[in-house]
C-alpha cells in the first residue's frame, strides 16, 4: 500500500513539475482611447509620459521610479518637486503639440504615453520599437479608463484599486444627498466669457457638489459665450478655473457688475499651488469636495478638506501638505 502511494505521489509531483515547465503566456494586450491595441510581452519596467496629466499618475500609483522621460517645462509642476524630485533631471521629451523622437529613443523607455494630439509620432517611434499608448482622458470616465490603462501597462493593479476605493470611500464620506436646493455655477476657464460644459470633467465636479451648470451648452471643451448669456444665467456662483484669472479680475469686470455671484461676493478661483484640482488627476477628487464646501458649508467644511487633502497627499505621493501648498 505504501508503495502504491509513493508512487502516485511520485506522479502527481510528476504532472506538476511538468506543467510548471511548461511556458506560460504572459503577454499583455490593452486598448488604449483611440483603439488600437497595443500588446507588450510582460508589464512595463519602463516608461516615458508626454505629458502632465500621465505623469503625475505616475508618480500617485507610485511608479516614478520606472519614468525614463517626462513633458518639457518639468519645474513649473510644484507637484513633481514635492513627491518626486528626481524626475526633475530627466530628459524633456515634449508637450502636448511636439515630441523628440530621437531624445525618447535615447531614454529607452519599454512604451510611451502620449496624448491623443500627439498621435502623428505613433508611427515613427513605433518604427524603433517603441510601444506607444495613446489617452485622452478630458471627462471623468476616460480618466478612469487612463488610470486603469496604465495601471495594467505598468503592473500595478493593485494601486489602481487602491486608489478607487480610497476616492469612492472618500466622495460617499459626505452626505451631499441632504442636498435641498442646488445652486447655479458659471465655471469660467481662461477668460471670463469662456466656459465649461456639463460633458467636461468640471462638470462632473459640479455635478458631486450638488450644482448646476448655470450655461446650458454641449461638447468636451471649453466654450465661448456672449455677455448677454452670462448675465441671463444670472449665476448664484463662479468657479473659475485654476491658473487663469483671479477673482478680482472676474468682480472687477465693468460687464458683470449686476451679476448674483458678483454682487454676494461668490466668485472663487479653484486650488491648489500644487496641481490643479479642476482638471483631470487622482486628486480631483479633492476638487469635489473643495466645491461641495464652498457650495454646501454646512455639509463639508474647509477643515475637512484641508485635513482630506493632507490625507490623500501623504498616502500616494508621499510627503506632507502645508497650508500654502493648498491654498484654501
């Protein structure tokens, strides 16, 4: 009977030992947000962004040590220098119009991120064997899908879903729901009678905060408007995008004297000195709530969002806030 046993057991570890020798496939297929499939044979040690938005992705889900080259104009993303100082030195490969092909070639990188304007350069680089994924990740789901297309590219999975369940813990933390009756905001971008829509991620941001957009108007970028427009909105409050004009620009403004938003002093240009909260990133998240707190004190304070902020900052990039660098 023993026999008999270790001779089955000789077997089983037979068979195993065998199909472990066996070669397994491990290749990679994405599809990345124009289409095209892009296969690798193993996940990415390396990797090379071409612009802002991929590269601080990076460096949240905690792979700027894989970045071989990054956007030009690296120092004026006071992010980088907080949470990941040593891509400073990197080459500068482009911008979201240009990108040195020969300088990437030199930073070897196992693929490139790129943004869709940039897809004229597919195929040259993938002419040198430079797998190339393109992203275009300009509304709430296509960031998402951004995310979770790097996260597989570069095998880190699992940082990904770190990071979604932190954001859905975060957003379902506040009981914005209580919500009686949701005020209108104008969302001004790099002029005052330019704004956002319903289909661009701020509204998205709008739509948390338990707002209206106060401009009825479609399409995924921003759009111009007449002052007649603006003034027949009448809004109860202006955001105004991060970066452009300043508050007392917009109040100032002989054509908006008669406004609500002017005339109760609600006009307020998104945060933070860091990054942008009001553009597509893994801490526009935070964006949310800064305007659920404008919007709906009663419901989400300041505290709470400096004290959710410092949170977030310390657990995917590493370092802890200060107040400036929020500038709440």
């Amino acid at each position: 009977m023993k026999k008999l046993l270790s001779a089955g057991l000789c077997l089983s570890m037979f068979l195993l030992a065998g199909c472990q020798g066996q070669p397994q496939d491990t290749t990679l297929t994405i599809t990345d947000q124009v289409g095209r499939e892009v296969t690798f044979e193993e996940p990415c040690q390396t990797a090379a962004s071409g612009y802002y938005i991929t590269t601080t992705i990076m460096i949240g889900l905690q792979q700027q040590d894989k970045l071989t080259g990054i956007e030009m104009k690296p120092e004026t993303r006071p992010i980088y220098a907080k949470a990941a100082e040593e891509i400073l030195d990197l080459p500068q490969l482009g911008n979201k119009k240009m990108f040195n092909v020969e300088e990437c070639a030199k930073a070897d990188p196992d693929v490139v991120f790129l943004p869709v304007s940039l897809e004229s350069y597919v195929e040259e680089l993938e002419a040198l064997d430079i797998p190339v994924v393109l992203l275009e990740p300009e509304t709430a789901d296509d960031f998402e899908e951004a995310v979770e297309i790097i996260g597989k590219v570069m095998g880190c999975e699992d940082k990904v879903d770190e990071y979604k369940q932190y954001e859905e813990d975060l957003l379902e933390k506040y009981e914005l729901d209580e919500v009686e009756e949701e005020p209108t905001v104008y969302f001004a971008g790099s002029d005052l009678l330019t704004c956002a829509t319903d289909d661009m991620y701020q509204g998205e941001i709008l739509s948390y905060a338990q707002a209206d957009n106060a401009i009825d108007a479609e399409g995924s970028s921003w759009v111009n408007i007449d002052i007649e427009t603006l003034l027949a909105a009448n809004p109860d409050y202006v955001f105004i995008e991060a970066g452009s004009l300043s508050a007392d620009d917009f109040k100032n403004d002989a054509r908006v004297q008669e406004l609500q938003a002017v005339q109760n002093d609600h006009v307020y240009v998104f945060p933070s000195t860091l990054e942008t909260w009001d553009t597509p990133s893994l801490s526009s998240c935070l964006g949310k709530l800064w305007a659920a707190s404008i919007l709906h004190p009663e419901l989400v304070s300041m505290d709470d969002v400096e004290a959710e902020a410092v949170a977030f900052y310390e657990q995917f990039y590493g370092f802890t806030p200060e107040a400036q660098d929020l500038a709440l």
